[in-house]
C-alpha cells in the first residue's frame, strides 16, 4: 500500500530526494520541465536527475509529434525557404524553449515573438498576425480540426522523435536535419521535456529488491488493455516508456557539454526548463 504519490515541483524536489522514505511507498510524479533543471543550472534544482529511481512514463510522443507548423498562403513552404527567408518568418511563442532553441540549432532565419498565450496565439496565426507556431500534432487535430480542413497551416518540422511520424511522413525531424554533434545535444537537451513527458520516480537509495518489485508493476500496468481503454477514453496520450528507457534519456542529457548548456540558456533564458 503506497504511503503517497505526490507531483513533486523543483522547488520542492531536493525534499523528495532527501527526505522521502526510501522503502519504495512513497512515489514522484514529476512535472516534465523539471528533470533537466539541475542540468542546465537552475539553482533551485538542488539533485541528480540521474540519481533517482526511475519507473517510467504514460507518454514519450511515440504516438505523437510536436511540430512547427507555418501559414499556407506564407511564402516558406519548406525548411530550406526557412533559411532563406527574406524578411525572416514571423512566428510566436508561447513560453516554449524549443521555438528559440531549433532556430539557433538549425539555422533557422525566424523572428519569435513571445509572450503569447496560447489561444491567443492561435488567434494570431488565424488573422496572419504572425505566420507560424510551433504544438502538438493531435492537440491541433483535436482543438483546431479547422485548420486541417481549410488547409490553413502546413507542418514543416516535427520535434520529440528519432523517425518521423507516420502520418507526417514528409515532414521532416529536427533530428536529421541537424549538422554537428553540438547542435544534436542542444535538441535533445530542448526535446526532454517531449520525451519524458509524464515521469514517475523513486527517490534515490530504495533497496534492489523494492525496485525491481515497482519497475514490474509499472511495466504490467503499461501492458494492461484496460489501463490503455481509460486513456483512450480520456483522449489522452498513452505511449509509455519503462523506468529502463527513462533512465537512459536522463543519462544522456546528462553527458551534455557545458557550452551546449550555455547556449541552451542563453536562447532558453538562464536556468529555463520550458
């Protein structure tokens, strides 16, 4: 019987890191931005990512994509027209890092307006205030089916994936096309929060044996067809990824060199998480 399973914020991790009961009842529902906090500086993100027991996700985007969609009627058709463009490409942010960072990563020639809230966001690229954004591809097959309909917008990038997503299949990943090993740690390191997206934990020092009992249970829940049913129900993501492959992100963002985590909060703001 579990003691608690609790959203842990980062002001609030280093209690669960080091106070928390390490007997394996007591588990972290982590808000996604947080994991790479300590790794890119945040000073309130007093822990080791890479300590923490890790059980696993509900989703990683494997079913899914986060794209860079742009305006039809706007002249970039492509990301070759991206960095060409001449004016640059007006697109608006609403508080993402991944817009600023895939700019710098693929030499991109936008401007990014931020400070938008996301409907009013949407609105802006509807009335060709600004000629692109980046969001989910279901979350917009979902919220703004319209624009599917009326050809309003056209994906030109997709972010969170190794392959493309079947139903974006020539749309590109910011993966292939980046062009050295500085600029694939920066996306990475910008796409984690893509990747991770709903990470439970552990703290760090549960015995072996209670691990490996909660790594079972997580593994047989991902696995359930009914567990799958009430996700699909809730129109919600379900694309899990076990503790082992969790672990294994969080590895390597931790790899990441110093200056790609410089130039990550120099674009992202200092010690940015989202």
């Amino acid at each position: 019987r579990f003691r608690n399973v609790t959203g842990v914020q980062t002001c609030a991790l280093p209690i669960f890191y080091n106070v928390a009961e390490k007997d394996g009842l007591t588990i972290g529902v982590f808000n996604r931005y947080t994991v790479p906090a300590p790794i890119v500086g945040n000073a309130q993100a007093q822990f080791k990512p890479d300590n923490f027991t890790w059980l696993g996700t509900t989703a990683s985007f494997s079913d899914d994509a986060y794209i860079l969609v742009i305006r039809t009627s706007a002249k970039a058709k492509n990301v070759d027209d991206l960095r060409a463009a001449n004016p640059q490409i007006v697109i608006g942010n609403a508080g993402t890092s991944l817009t600023p960072i895939v700019n710098s990563a693929l030499n991109l020639n936008l401007k990014i307006v931020e400070g938008y809230e996301k409907d009013a966001l949407d609105l802006a690229v509807e009335r060709n205030e600004v000629e692109g954004e980046s969001l989910g591809y279901l979350a917009m097959l979902q919220r703004k089916k319209d624009w599917v309909e009326k050809n309003l917008v056209r994906p030109v990038l997709q972010f969170g994936r190794n392959t493309r997503l079947p139903a974006l299949s020539d749309v590109p990943t910011a993966r292939e096309l980046v062009k050295t090993p500085d600029a694939k740690a920066l996306l990475l390191l910008a796409e984690t929060p893509l990747t991770i997206a709903y990470p439970f934990a552990l703290p760090p020092g549960v015995p072996a044996d209670r691990v490996a009992i909660m790594r079972k249970a997580f593994t047989d829940m991902f696995a359930s067809p009914e567990v799958k049913e009430d996700f699909d129900k809730r129109k919600v993501e379900f694309s899990p990824k076990s503790g082992d492959e969790l672990a294994a992100i969080i590895a390597e963002i931790a790899k990441t060199p110093k200056p790609v985590i410089e130039q990550y909060n120099k674009l992202a703001g200092d010690g940015a998480g989202g």
